[in-house]
C-alpha cells in the first residue's frame, strides 16, 4: 500500500509541475500582453502630447500668413524674423521652414539653410498640405528620431484660400529615450511576477490535484464491480489512471456506439449504391433523409430541400400530409420540356413503430424516362406503319373491287388499274424491306463488313451511274437535271461497307433528283480535314422548312406527306441512312433554305496517311 501510495505521490507531483509551468505561462503571456497594451498606449499619448507641444500656436501661424498676403520687399526678413523668435522659443524644434501657395521656400529657420530661399521645395507632404489644406505630421525613425508637422496658413480667420505651410521639424529622442526606460522597468517587474507566479501555481496545482487522487480512486472501485476488460494506459500520472478508470466503466458504451455507426455505414452504403432516389420524411412531412441519387433526379442539393415539404420538393398541389397518408404512386416530370427532361415515378409507404405510431415515410423516386420513350416510340410506330401500310392496302381494295365488278373487261381501264395495285403492292414490298432492315440495325443483327478504299474514287463511280441515268431522262424526254462535282483529285482513303455507304448516297441522290425542278443543278463536293471527310450534296429544290429539319431522320416522317407519297418515299430512306452512317461511327445531317435547295452532309472518320505508310500486297 506504501509503494502504491509512494507511486501516486510521484505521479501527483508530475503533474504539479505541469500545472505550474502552464499557470506560470499564463501569467506571463497576460502580464506580457498587458506590458504590450500599455506600452503602446503610453507611446502614443507620448507623441500625441509631444505633436501638441510642438504645435505652431495660432498667432504665429496669423503673422505668417499676414506677410505671405502682403508679400512685399519686406515680406521674406519678416518672414524669418517670426520663424527665428518662434523656433528659439522651444528647446526641441531643430527646423522650420515656410513656404507660400507656389511651394517656394520663403523663410527657414536654420542660418545654413538661408540659401533654398527662393527655391521650390522638394517635400511631399509640404506639397500635400498646400493643395489639400489639411495639417499633416510625421514620425520618422531614419538617421534619429523626430517629428514632422506640416501647418496649412489661411488668409484669415475661417477662410478656405491657402496663402502657404509651415513646415516644423522636432526630435523626439527625449520621448523614445523615456519610452525604453519605461519598457526596461516593466521587463523586469515581469520577471518578478514571473518568479512570484511560480510559486503560487505550485500551491495552486497542489489543490487542484487532490480532487483528482480521489476521482481517480472511486473510478477504480466502480470498475471493479461490473466491468472486467480494461483499455490500455500509456500515461503515468492521475489523469491517466483517472482515464483507465473511466475507459473501463465505458467500453459497453464504446461497443454499442460501434454496432450503432457500422448499422448506420451500411444503410449509407445502400442508400449512395442504389439506383434510385429515396427521400425520407418526418412526420410532418418534411424531408431529413436524402440519397445522392435522388439529388441528381431534382437536380437540387441537400442543403436546399432538407426540412422542406416533401410536396413541395416534388412539385405537387398536394399537401405533404395528404400524400404520404394516400400512399399512392404518382408520375412527375422534372426539366419538362428541356433536353434534361426526367420521367420519375414516385411511391409511398410509412415508417411505424412498434406501437404502429406514424413517425415518417419513404419515397422512392424510380426512373422511367427511357421506358416512358420506349413506350410512346411503339406507339408511334406501330401508328405509323399502320398508316402507310393502310394507305396502300386501301387504294389495291378500291381498285381491285372496282376490276372484280366487271371493269377487267374494259380494255382500256383494266391495264391502268393493275399497274396501280402492281405499283401499290412494289411500294409495300419496299417499305416492309426496309422496315426488316431497320429491324435488324435495331438488334445489331447487321454484319459490316469494312474495307479500305480511296472515298474521292468510290464517289466518282456512283455518281458515274447517275451521269448515265442523266442521259437516258434527256432520251426518253423526262426531267433533266445536272451533277456538279467538287471531289477533288487528293486520294481520301476511308474504311467502310462499301455497299451500305452506296446505299445512303444513292438515297440521298434519288432524293436529290426527285424533289429538284427541271433543269436544275445537284452539286456533290468533298472535303477533310485531320479528323473527318465530309460528302455534302445540294439541290436546287423547294427545300425544307426549318422546324422539320431536326425531323427529317425520323421514321416515317414526311416534311409533305402528299407530295412524298406521290413520288413514292416510303418515310425510311433517311431513318436508314442514319442508322448506317452511325454503324460507322459517322454523322449524318442537314441544312435548307425554303425555296432555294437542300444540303445533305455525310461525314465519316478518316485520319490521314503519312508518306512513310507502306501496303502490305503479299
């Protein structure tokens, strides 16, 4: 018990030395803080009373200004006559100097000086002074210490006309010299409440750690009543043995905060890893639980709608009360209208308590955009395909049922009418194809098959076919139209399908012709850069409005139905040719202006050749 008694005392006694160097400590750094305090305060009432002592009184600055508004002959002696009497009369002025409204040197005070009479003077704060009117003063600390005050002379009593400045020039050594002497003497009565302090923070560390010993020894008997694991102990001294006592007492507390932190973990690792949003409410409604998901859905931020009516947040007429307590699911739109559009549909249940008190809900926003897309772009389809397969099935009905009541006898009608249903029946034989087609670039079932070849040749031989097609209309006496070509002579070597990027230009081309007036002109230019060839082909057609051209590439999608039914489009032409052109990691798009011509663009991706690339022929 002694050598356990003997040990705290050790202990007891590290820590008195503690206590005391940090109560030492304080008091210095107050006493230095309040040494710091003063010194300044009595430095600056020094100097404010030495700028008060050494103040031109208002007679002398009268006279002065006086013999600057008379300036006679007489007006420079009188000037250093005032300045001499004035500056003998106080002990520590060493200068003063007087100049007028020009800065000219009119009087000085020193007999060495005598010569800058007449001279302008080359000081700022002079100059300052005479164009503001107000006095300025200066402590230099350069070369000795001492004060400049700079005085501004008025015409006359109350006037604002500035007639010239009074410089004065004053040491202040006396001042310092006494300010030092004062710091000195403080320094050392520092050092002895220093000393003095030391020792009272020895009786008073000696109080406080008595208390401690006895903390410390009921800690030890509450440990060993039910708790047996004790926490590892670096320290030595009481508050290390008063820790161990307490570390103890709480390692139930320290397991249980343990359990309660990694349940909480893991519901945020769920909550941040899940694909939709959850909001959480009291049950008032109002939010307090927010996953990163459901933030990116709002396009808000946790600060903003924390505490706020989940009604609000989703933008509904409802009270937060009123749908939580319905517990139905609704569809909300956010950004409607705008490219960052989102379809979400929001459910509802409650959070009870054991005794079924309501203590909030969950909401679970799920993300039904491209479902919602998906959905209406079935819709459509299936809408637009019944229209277009309709339109022919109805006319081959018509006609055929007109054949079947007798008119396959009439020699002259007969011929007309199955050429109609034959045409009828090629157009959707077509359409079906394509739609095949289509179906196919939709499952990726569509095999590429790419090779090298020089793009400007591969242009030029199907724009050679139209070239004969053009000499065959001028035959058979059909519409005529000319092919201009901007190709160029440099070789584009591109790797593509050659057959499905035929099958886009001849679209195109056909579309061209097709819709171009007699006579007109279709120009096909090529161009590149470091990254891309472009194909661009222009008509001299009606053109196409400005609203539908973002349209054009839809399927089914005619700028005007009656005139591209009439040609025989079948609205998949373009849907197809997109389709392809993005196969081949290329873009496809269109410029018009109504009633001067359309401009289709292929670009397709292309880097360029070194001279040092060699083919391998074997």
């Amino acid at each position: 018990m002694n050598r356990i008694k003997n040990k705290f005392k050790h202990l007891t006694i590290s820590i008195n030395t503690t206590l005391a160097t940090v109560f030492m400590a304080m008091i210095i750094a107050t006493i230095e803080v309040i040494g710091v305090y003063f010194t300044r305060q009595l430095e600056q009432n020094s100097i404010d009373n030495f700028q008060s002592s050494i103040q031109v009184l208002p007679i002398v600055t009268n006279q002065l200004s006086l013999q600057l508004v008379r300036d006679n002959k007489h007006t420079n002696s009188n000037l250093n006559r005032i300045v001499n009497d004035y500056s003998n009369g106080i002990g520590t002025i060493s200068e003063i100097i007087v100049v007028d409204n020009k800065d000219i040197i009119r009087a000085v005070s020193r007999l060495n000086d005598k010569n800058r009479i007449g001279q302008r003077v080359n000081n700022t704060i002079v100059k300052q002074v005479t164009s503001t009117g107000r006095q300025a003063t200066k402590v230099v600390n350069d070369h000795g210490d001492y004060m400049i005050q700079v005085t501004p002379l008025n015409a006359g009593n109350g006037s604002t006309n500035i007639v010239g400045a009074i410089y004065v020039k004053a040491s202040m050594q006396g001042v310092f010299n006494d300010l030092r002497n004062i710091s000195l003497m403080f320094l050392v009565t520092s050092l002895v409440a220093a000393v003095m302090g030391a020792i009272l923070s020895l009786v008073v560390s000696h109080a406080i750690t008595k208390p401690i010993e006895e903390m410390q020894s009921q800690a030890l008997n509450i440990a060993d009543g039910d708790y047996s694991s004790q926490v590892k102990i670096y320290s030595n001294d009481e508050l290390g043995q008063l820790g161990q006592a307490f570390n103890t007492l709480s390692v139930r507390i320290e397991r249980s905060q343990e359990e309660s932190e990694s349940e909480q973990r893991r519901l945020d690792s769920i909550l941040s890893h899940m694909s939709d949003g959850v909001l959480a409410t009291d049950r008032h409604g109002n939010v307090n639980v927010v996953n990163q998901m459901a933030l990116n859905f709002l396009n808000t931020t946790e600060e903003k709608i924390t505490n706020k009516p989940i009604a609000t947040i989703l933008g509904l007429k409802e009270s937060s009360q009123d749908l939580i307590a319905n517990q139905k699911g609704i569809v909300l739109t956010v950004n409607e209208g705008s490219r960052d559009e989102v379809i979400l549909h929001a459910s509802f249940s409650l959070i009870k308590r054991v005794t079924g008190f309501v203590s909030g809900s969950v909401c679970v926003l799920h993300d039904i955009t491209e479902q919602q897309k998906n959905e209406n772009s079935q819709k459509q389809f299936v809408s637009n395909v019944s229209h277009e397969l309709r339109t022919p099935l109805t006319s081959m009905h018509a006609y055929i049922e007109t054949l079947n009541e007798g008119a396959w006898k009439d020699p002259n009608v007969a011929p007309k009418f199955l050429q109609v249903t034959q045409e009828e029946t090629e157009r959707m034989i077509r359409m079906i194809s394509e739609l095949l087609s289509l179906s196919r670039m939709d499952r990726g079932a569509v095999k590429i098959n790419f090779e090298w070849v020089n793009f400007n040749d591969f242009v030029a031989h199907i724009l050679d076919r139209f070239d004969m097609i053009v000499k065959n209309n001028q035959k058979e006496g059909k519409k005529k139209y000319t092919i201009k070509r901007q190709l160029g002579t440099q070789a584009l070597w591109v790797e593509i399908d050659t057959d499905k990027i035929a099958q886009v230009i001849d679209n195109i081309m056909n579309n061209a012709i097709k819709y171009s007036p007699n006579g007109g002109v279709i120009t096909a230019s090529l161009t590149h850069d470091d990254h891309r060839i472009i194909l661009s082909i222009a008509d001299q057609g009606l053109g196409i409005p400005r609203e539908d051209l973002s349209k054009i590439f839809d399927r089914f999608y005619r700028v005007d139905k009656a005139r591209s039914r009439a040609q025989g489009g079948t609205g998949l032409g373009l849907a197809i040719a997109k389709e392809i052109v993005e196969q081949h990691r290329g873009q496809i798009w269109a410029t018009s202006s109504e009633n001067r011509g359309s401009t289709f663009y292929i670009a397709l991706p292309y880097e360029p050749m070194s001279e040092g690339d060699e083919w391998d022929e074997a």
